[in-house]
C-alpha cells in the first residue's frame, strides 16, 4: 500500500515582503505626469542633465579590454590580482606600514554589498558570539545584510537630528562600554543616510580608544574620492589600519567609477601580522567561494586597467573631481537659496556635510505635502539626493520646500 503524505508545498509559509521604499517612491514618480515633478530619491550620482554617465576613463578601458581579452574563463576566486592590489594601495595609500608589514588580505567582491556580505560571514566564523554596532541611522542594507550573514546586530547613537552634526560624545560613551568582541561599523566619507562625516581628529581619538579596549572596527568605504578627495576620504582606514590590531573594510567602485551595474567592490581584513593574514585570506577566499564561487571579472578588469595607467588614472581624477564638485556645490547653492528665501530653519548644514544624501529634517507631513502638492519626491525620512537638483529646478525645489515649511 503506497503511504499517504500530507500535500505542504515548499513555498506555502513564505510571506509577501514589502517592496523597498526608495523603489516605491520611484514609482510614484514615474506614474507622476507634472512636467515639472523632481526626483530626489535616487541613490545614484546624476549629472546637471539628471543622467548617471559613463566615465570617459572607464569607456576608454573598455575599448582596450574588449580588445585584448581573449577567453571568458574563471580568473580566479580572489579575483583579479591586479585590482586588489592596486585598490588596496588606494585605499590605505601606498607605502602604509600595514602594507608593508603584510597584514592586509583582500578578496574582489560583487559590489561594496559583496564585500559587507564575505567580511560578514568571515566574522561569523572567527566569533560566532561577535555583535557588529550600527550607526544610528545608517545605510538601510546594512542591517538585512550583515543579519543574513548570520551577525548578532545592535546600534549605536550617531546623528543628532536636532543639530544636524555627529553626536561625538554619545558614539563614545557607548564605545566605552564595549570591548572584545565588539565589531563596530563606521562609514568611511560621506555617511549614507546623514551627510555628517567624522572629522580627522575625531577618527584619531575613535583609533586609540578601539586600540585600548579591543573593539574591531569595520569600515565601509562606498565613497572614497566624493568627500574631499582620495587620500582625506580614507584617513579613517588609514589611521585605524596603524593604531589598531585588526580592522575589516568593505570597499566599493559603484559610485566613485560609476561602475553600479558591474558590481565591483573589496573585501579587506587587516590582521595583527602577516602570518595570521596568510591564514585570514583564505578563509576571505573561501567564503567568496561558498557564496558565490568566483566575482564578475569585467568592472573589476577596468579599475585595473585604470589604476595601472597614469593617463586614465589622472582621467579618472579629473572626471571624480567633478562629480565631487558638482555635489558640493549643489550643496553650498542650495543652502545659500534657502537661506535667501528666508527660511525660519537654519539649513546651513546642507553645506558642512559631505557626500550625495543629507536630511533636511522635515516632518513626515511636509514631506507628503511636496510630493503630492509640488510633485517634489524624497524618501519620508526627507533624505534628499543633492545630485537631483540642478540649475533648471533648483529655485523650484528651495520654493517648494519654504512653501510647506509656511
Ligand atoms: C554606505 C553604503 N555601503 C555600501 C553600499 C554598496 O554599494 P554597492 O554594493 O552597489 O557597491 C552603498 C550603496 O549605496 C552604500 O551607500
């Protein structure tokens, strides 16, 4: 007699999940037929013509690839070594002593996300009871992604809303109770979602304390070049990687190259000397090589083919210079229109804080009062993107916003 089985499907339990909200207001927007309705939602750099171009460097580099490759086969499951080599002197600059000393291995990664994903499931395996701090706010993937990587996760105060600058002296009273075991993640340069960055002397202080307690610092680095410039951008990492016995970083391309779609990023870790970092990077490898075996080859063979080239690096340069200047000076703009205006609130951090995204600080209210009355679109915690605005709708959005500020 054949035995009877209940019918459960494998899929039966599963739960509708809500669609990301930046997305949601992205199709709110589309739907919007104002022709004067203005995104500022988006997470990517936008030009003065609201396209996310393609750098000249990277068009350049991937002539010459196209050119010379000739097999699509595996390169290998650290990725190409010349991209980590020279990311690696990018981002701790050449010559640092934890260079020197052999204490950094890095793995290539799809994307920055890649890289939080391996360093992630890395610390895992090394302390299973680790707990990695968040900053208060951050970027929204970094909790569902570390969780998933199977991190016991926990915050820490960041942002002071109120005054629109970091809340230095609470980040350090709740470092001072950590210790061993204690992961802490901070952004490198322009803090997404806030804009408010930690000031060098600030990072040299956070540096010492971490190196007295034991706590581990896990630095994501998405926006190196877009603050001040490559080697201010990296202080952070910098001064860590010398004071402290072991630091982990998460590196990206996406938005400093532009590269989004090709997934290019850095897994690093620096240990406490080079034989424990021999050991480190094969556990790096090894876990790239359960998650997703090998990283897309194509992004990561244009840094290369740029950072080993004096004329496309100093191209590129030039091209992420401009990105940069562009989002400052949008910023200094529009904090100057706004003040002209006459607004009542003081928006004059808009131009102290680096990076694409800051909060104006707006009301959930507000913030549907401009999408549905001035079809100016932002996510409900009012961060904006600067690169959204431009010359032609910038007057229109510092009118809109004083408007529902009335
Ligand atoms: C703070 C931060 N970290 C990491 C990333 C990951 O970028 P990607 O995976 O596209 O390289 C982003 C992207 O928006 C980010 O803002």
């Amino acid at each position: 007699m054949l035995a009877v089985f209940p019918k459960i499907t494998v899929f039966e339990n599963l739960e509708f999940q809500p669609p990301d909200a930046i997305l949601g207001i992205m199709a709110l927007f589309r739907a919007d037929p104002a022709p004067n309705k203005v995104d500022l939602s988006v997470g990517v750099f936008q030009d003065e013509a609201g396209r996310t171009p393609v750098l000249q460097c990277v068009k350049r580099a991937e002539r010459r690839i196209i050119e010379a490759q000739d097999s699509k086969s595996y390169v290998a499951i650290a990725g190409n070594p010349g991209f980590n080599e020279a990311m690696e002197k990018m981002l701790f600059g050449a010559g640092h002593p934890a260079l020197e000393a052999g204490r950094v291995s890095s793995v290539q990664t799809p994307g920055g996300s890649g890289a939080l994903s391996v360093a992630g499931h890395v610390i895992v395996r090394a302390r299973p009871a680790a707990t990695v701090w968040l900053s208060q706010p951050s970027w929204p993937n970094h909790l569902p992604l570390l969780r998933l990587a199977g991190l016991e996760l926990a915050h820490y105060p960041y942002y002071d809303f109120d005054r629109h600058r970091v809340d230095f002296d609470a980040m350090v009273e709740t470092f001072s109770s950590l210790g061993p075991g204690d992961v802490v993640l901070l952004h490198g340069c322009c803090h997404n979602p806030c804009g408010a960055d930690l000031s060098p002397e600030q990072w040299d202080a956070l540096a010492d304390l971490f190196a007295d307690r034991g706590i581990v610092p896990f630095v994501d680095l998405a926006y190196q070049g877009l603050a001040e410039n490559l080697e201010a951008d990296a202080h952070g990492v910098r001064v860590m990687a010398e004071r402290v016995d072991e630091i982990l970083l998460a590196s990206s391309c996406s938005k400093n190259l532009g590269l989004y779609r090709e997934r290019v990023g850095l897994a690093s870790i620096v240990s406490r000397n080079a034989d424990e970092a021999a050991i480190t990077r094969t556990n790096l490898a090894q876990m790239g090589r359960g998650i997703y075996s090998m990283p897309p080859d194509h992004g990561a063979a244009i840094v290369s083919c740029i950072l080993h080239d004096e004329e496309l690096t100093a191209q590129w340069l030039e091209e992420l210079g401009e990105m940069r200047e562009r989002l400052n000076s949008l910023r200094r703009t529009f904090a100057d229109q706004l003040a002209q205006r006459g607004a009542d609130v003081d928006f004059s951090f808009i131009a102290r804080e680096r990076g694409m995204f800051s909060f104006l600080g707006l009301p959930r209210e507000q913030v549907i009062r401009l999408r549905e009355e001035f079809h100016v679109y932002m996510v409900e915690s009012s961060r904006i993107n600067f690169a959204g605005l431009n010359r032609s709708n910038m007057d229109y959005v510092a009118g809109s916003i004083i408007a529902v500020l009335q």
